[in-house]
C-alpha cells in the first residue's frame, strides 16, 4: 500500500495554538463542573461476550482464570476507560488529532483503495462515515487524551511559592518513612575465615573472641587477630542495605541488634564467622526538603493527579448507567 501524508487542512489545523488551548479549555470546563448530579449519559453495556474476551485477555496475559473478584476489577475498569472514551469524542478530542488522521485516512485506502481520493477528501469521507470510532488505536489515544486534561487540570490549582513548599514540607512529614535515610552502622569486624580454618572455625572464634574481651586491643588493631577480608575490617557510616551486599541479611539483622562499645558473640556468614564492634549506630532521619525536594514534588504531583482522576471518574460514575451482561461465556 503506497505511503499518503497528512492532509495539508489536518497538519495545518493542528499547528495552531488556539486549538490546544480550545480543547483544552473545553475539558477544564467540563472537569471543573463535574459536581452532583451530572447530566445523565447514555448507558454502557458491558455484553456477555465482552466479559468472556475481558476475562479470556487476562488469561493469556498472566496464563490464569481470573477469580470473580478479579474480572469484576477488570470489568469496572474496562467501563471507567469507555467512559473516558466517549467524554474524549463528546470534548472533539479526536477531531483534528493526527494519530486519528492517519489511521482515518489509513483506512479509507485499505476499504477503498484509489476511490477515497487524496488525503483530505479520505478524511473527510472516513470522518463522515465514523471510521474513527471504535477503533481501538483512537479508542487508546482519546483515553490518554481525557487522562492528560485531568493531569493538567490538577495543576491548574495547585499552590505556588510558599504556599507549595508549606505542602511539599508536609508532604515530606507526612510519607517521612519513604525518604528518610535509613541507620547507619559504623563498625569493626574480625573475620574468620571457613575456607581456613574448616573445623576449627567455632572453637578459633571463641579463642580470638576471649582474648578480645580480656586485652580490650584497640578495634582497628584486633582486625590483625583474624583473617583478610577482601572488603576490608572497618566500615564507617554503611547503611544496612551496603552491608548487606558485603555480607548477607541475616549478618545485617544480627549487627543492627549489637550493643555499642563491645565486641559480639561470632556472628556467621556465608564466608565464616565475624566478631563485631559497633562503634556508633546514626539513627534513621529524615532529610530536609531541599535535599529531596523533586522527588517530593513528583510524587507530590502524581498523587495529586491520582486524586483528580478518581475523582473525575467517581462523579462519570453518576453520569452513566453501567450494565453488565452475565451468560455462559462470562462464567
């Protein structure tokens, strides 16, 4: 099939500001009116046979049955996306659109070959007959469409100045486990080496362990009583998740738990054992904002966005009657 360019009225319609700003000023309105008791639309009906490729699409997907929960799940969200769909095409968000113009004019040349006429008059006759509707490439892009009028809808009020950073500080308090850096351990070790020392591993551990305990060396001294480790005896302010990568979990839970200032009971690895001083444990803390601050504010935002659009779609809910149709292929 030859290759056809956009029609020249499309491409030119679609580089004019204005237009943007129309469409878009048209879906703020409608967002920002959506309260109450919204005028009524026509029903969706979910049919049997919907439900049965919903449920099947799934299947292939995560190769299992989904459980009557989980096809409930999928058929709500398979209305809340027609309903976006149709607020999309209500909006005119697919006129002018240039994916919708290709796949218009796409389609006339495939129905109709050279009978469509050039681009434009493809277009206008495609347009005219529909062939955007329901097609499953518009379908996507008109819901991507609705789902960016609510993201910048939600930005249309959010806070500036002082007033957003008061938010994003209590953003930061509010969700403080996320960003707050975790405990650090400062530490010496005396290694022990399996590979070594085979059976008398346990018994040299307790040997080097009593002599520690009666001596009181110095801990980056005691290091010399043990074996090499290839990462080194002393680690100064490693978070656990570094330690763990040197040592393995059960060597992090065990070295988090020490007392300060003493030297451990041998603590094993998959490498040995390890006599352990902790020198200070830094308590988990949060940062200041400023040190985290786009990471708040994305999240801050995309949390924000989530809110509008559930929001958004709780008040469609209203606006539409959802039926579902239940028969032998949904069951």
């Amino acid at each position: 099939m030859m290759r056809h360019r956009p029609l020249p009225i499309v491409r030119a319609w679609l580089r004019v500001p204005a237009v943007h700003f129309l469409a878009l000023g048209a879906g703020l309105c409608v967002v920002a009116t959506w309260t109450g008791a919204p005028a009524r639309r026509p029903p969706i009906v979910i049919t049997a046979a919907r439900v049965a490729e919903i449920r099947d699409e799934y299947a292939r997907s995560v190769h299992a049955v989904p459980t009557a929960v989980e096809l409930d799940a999928l058929v709500a969200r398979d209305a809340e996306e027609e309903m976006l769909y149709r607020e999309a095409l209500a909006l005119g968000l697919d006129r002018g659109d240039r994916a919708v113009a290709w796949r218009v004019i796409e389609k006339m040349h495939f129905l109709y070959g050279d009978a469509a006429g050039d681009d434009a008059q493809a277009y206008r006759r495609g347009m005219a007959l529909g062939l955007e509707r329901d097609d499953v490439v518009v379908r996507n892009a008109m819901i991507t469409k609705i789902r960016l009028l609510a993201r910048a809808a939600s930005r249309s009020d959010e806070p500036t100045g002082p007033a957003l950073e008061r938010e994003l500080a209590a953003y930061l308090q509010l969700h403080r486990d996320t960003y707050a850096q975790p405990t650090r351990l400062s530490l010496t070790q005396v290694f022990l080496s399996a590979a070594k020392r085979d059976a008398a591993l346990d018994d040299d551990a307790r040997t080097v362990l009593a002599r520690l305990r009666a001596t009181a060396p110095p801990p980056e001294a005691a290091a010399k009583l043990g074996d090499p480790f290839i990462a080194g005896s002393t680690f100064r302010a490693t978070s656990p998740g570094g330690l763990a990568k040197m040592f393995g979990d059960a060597f992090v839970t065990a070295a988090t738990a020490l007392e300060p200032q003493r030297w451990s009971e041998p603590i094993r690895s998959p490498y040995g054992l390890h006599l352990v001083w902790v020198a200070a444990r830094d308590a988990a803390e949060v940062p200041p904002l400023a040190a985290v601050r786009e990471r708040v504010l994305r999240a801050y935002r995309a949390e924000r966005r989530a809110r509008y659009l559930a929001k958004m779609v709780d008040e469609l809910r209203a606006a539409y009657e959802v039926r579902v149709e239940h028969g032998p292929q949904a069951l």
